[in-house]
C-alpha cells in the first residue's frame, strides 16, 4: 500500500512540474522577457503574415504573432522591446518591404500617455492597398453626382439617334468617307505634280550651261544699248551745239525755206524720240530677261554665278565718266 501511495504522490508531483514547466513555457512564448504586447486592428489583413517585422522609425522592434478574426474586424497582436515607447494616439501602416513583394509593419509613437493595454483603432491603421476602401471611396466620389442631368442626356442621346437621325449619321460617315476618298485622288495628283517639278529641275540642269551663256550674251547686248544710248545723247549735245554756232549764218537761210526746215525737223525729233524711248524699253526688257534667268539658275544649288559680266565693267564715255 505504502509504495503504491507513494507511486501516486510521485506522479503527482510530476505531472504538478511538468503543468508549470509548461505553463511557464507557454508564458515565454507569448511573452517573451524583455517584450509586450502590442494589439492593433485592421479590416484588410490580406498584407500581414504572422513573423512579418514590426519596426518603429526604421528599426526592427519585433514581430506580428498572430492574427484571429472577429466579428467586423481583424485583431492583430505583436510582441515588440518593452523599452520601446508607444503612444495612446500611435498609427500603424503596413508598407512594402520590395518592389518585389513582403510586407513590414511600422508604428508611429504619437502621443503623450503609454499605450498600455489598450489597442489601436482599425481607423488609425493605413494598409498598403485595400480593396474594400477604394470601392468605399469610389462611392464617395459619386455620392453627391446629381443623376436626373446625366439620365436626361442619355435619354435625349439615345432619342437623337432614332428615326431619320440614324440615315443623318449614316450620310456623315458616307461624307468622311468621300472626303478621305478625294484626299486620295488629290494625294495621287500631288504625286504627279512632284514627279513633273523634278523632271522639270533636271530638264534645267541639263541646260544650265546654256542659260549661263544666254545671260552674258545678254549682259553684253545691254551694256553695248547702255552704251549706245549714252553715244547718242552726247551726239545730240553736239549736234545742238553746233546748230548755236552757225545760227547766225542759217537765220539768213532759214526765212526763206521756214516751212520745208520745220517739217523735216519735226519728222527727224520724232524719229530721235522714237529711237531713244525704245532704246530704254529695250535695255530695261534684257535687264528683267537677266534677272530671271539668274533667279532660275539660283534655285539650283550647284549654280555659280559668272565672276564678271559685261554689265559688271564701266566702259567711260563722252559725257558719262565712270
């Protein structure tokens, strides 16, 4: 009897030491020494694992230890130093470790009195993405949108696109249509006009080196008229001249002959003037004929222009020095 009395109290006694070695152990586990507990709450967990780090500016303080599900929100609890201060108006936010993936939670100590026991509200908890607060702050957006204007619009869209209405939008395409068609053609005409321009340049580059000979034949032919011109006018001088000379003598010839003098004077004035004014026309049409064919030559970028023409040299005369 004695040692079965005493089997019993040694069991006893054993399994008395192993509940409070395992009580003890327990209490190590969910309390570690030199750790507290921390409880926040959340209506999105989907970014927290138990193990995930739990920092406070930058600093790893702890870890998540677990997460259970209550009615209308997620309870979050984590072991963090026990010399780390935690505010009564602390935040939590749940940040992204990579750009890769992982997640960390952050605590910002806010506040003046210790935390203690208590835990933080879900409103004071900032998830990285949550699914249920974007489609709250959709509605949010349109909550105050008047519907009557927009219903009415739709409305009289659709009431527009009734009826004949319908053939109107039909013939608006069938025009977009027709523009884009003569576009085409007009494309295509474009085309031909260039392929003629550069038949055209090429047909000029092909007698360049005759056009540059025209121009100074041509210079020549203008400065040889200039030239002639300047003659005539200082022969005229001197035929004037020489008429005051011998007036003298002529008046006694003059009186006699007044009428056959004044006919043949007139019809010699009238064939000088004649002279003269087309002389002028004549030098001014080469000039312009010059320039254009310059012009021509200079939208072709190999064209040099002649070092010297004919109307670049002064050629002094009686009368006209240079």
């Amino acid at each position: 009897m004695k040692t079965r009395d005493s089997q019993r109290i040694w069991g006893a006694i054993a399994l008395v030491v192993l509940t409070i070695a395992g009580v003890g152990a327990a209490m190590l586990y969910t309390h570690p020494p030199g750790h507290r507990r921390v409880v926040f709450y959340t209506d999105d967990a989907a970014s927290i694992r138990a193990g995930d780090t739990v920092r406070v500016a930058g600093i790893v303080v702890g870890t998540v230890k677990s997460l259970s599900l209550e009615a209308k929100q997620v309870r979050v609890e984590a072991n963090i130093e026990r010399g780390v201060f935690i505010g009564d108006q602390s935040q939590v936010q749940v940040r992204m470790l990579t750009v890769v993936g992982g997640y960390y939670v952050t605590i910002l100590p806010i506040g003046k009195t210790p935390l203690g026991a208590r835990a933080i509200p879900k409103e004071r908890v900032t998830m990285p993405y949550s699914l249920i607060q974007t489609l709250a702050d959709t509605t949010k957006i349109t909550e105050h949108v008047n519907q009557q204007p927009i219903k009415e619009s739709i409305d009289q869209l659709q009431h527009g696109l009734n009826g004949s209405n319908v053939e109107s939008v039909t013939t608006v395409l069938n025009a977009g249509n027709s523009i884009a068609d003569t576009l085409e053609r007009q494309r295509g005409e474009l085309s031909k006009i260039l392929s003629l321009s550069d038949e055209y340049i090429d047909r000029l580059a092909s007698y360049r080196d005759r056009l540059q000979e025209y121009i100074r034949k041509i210079a020549i032919l203008e400065e040889s008229l200039i030239l002639y011109g300047k003659s005539f006018g200082d022969s005229l001088t001197g035929v004037g001249t020489l008429l005051e000379d011998l007036k003298w003598g002529v008046v006694d010839l003059y009186y006699p002959h007044r009428d056959d003098f004044l006919e043949k004077a007139r019809a010699i004035l009238g064939d000088l003037r004649t002279i003269q004014s087309r002389n002028g026309a004549l030098v001014r049409l080469l000039g312009r004929i010059h320039d254009r064919m310059e012009r021509a030559l200079d939208r072709q970028n190999n064209f040099t222009r002649p070092e010297l023409l004919a109307t670049d040299v002064c050629v002094p005369v009686h009368g006209s020095p240079c």
